[in-house]
C-alpha cells in the first residue's frame, strides 16, 4: 500500500463533521483532521472521496450506510472524535 501524505490544516480551520443523510439512507463523516483520518482509515477502511491539495490529501469522505451498525458503533465507540 502506497504512503498517504496529508496536509495539516491550520488549527483555527481544523474540523469535523457528521452528517445523516435521511433521503439517502446514509450517515456521512467529513474530517481534515489528520490523527483522525488515519484512525478512521483504520476503522471503517477507505474514505468514499479523499480532498487533494496537490499531491497531499487536506480531507477524507466516509459515506457509512445506516443499516451498516457495526461500522457506526465502532466510529461511536472506538474513533476519538470528541478527542477524550
């Protein structure tokens, strides 16, 4: 597997957000946090869509089905989205 390079955004623009999609049956999950991308690739595999800023990525997609509950429990449960 190629080595992914992301590009750290600025603190002041660091973000993350999580999105039910009703009409589409799908929770999806944006974030240019670098940490968390990595961990999420980890959890739930490859992001739908990756954001490139030339060669390195500035942000990943994840488009999780609603009736996918394992992999919505381990986002929950396991990904340090609230960083604790």
């Amino acid at each position: 597997m190629k080595e992914k390079k992301y590009k750290e955004p600025l603190k002041s623009e660091t973000e993350t957000t999580i999105n039910v999609i009703y009409d589409e049956n799908k929770l999806s999950v944006y974030t240019n946090k670098v940490l968390l991308q990595k961990q999420l690739n980890k959890l739930l595999g490859e992001p739908t869509k990756e954001l490139k800023i030339k060669r390195s990525i500035s942000g990943s997609i994840w488009d999780i089905p609603l009736d996918d509950k394992i992999k919505i429990q381990r986002l929950i449960v396991k990904a340090n989205i609230y960083e604790l």
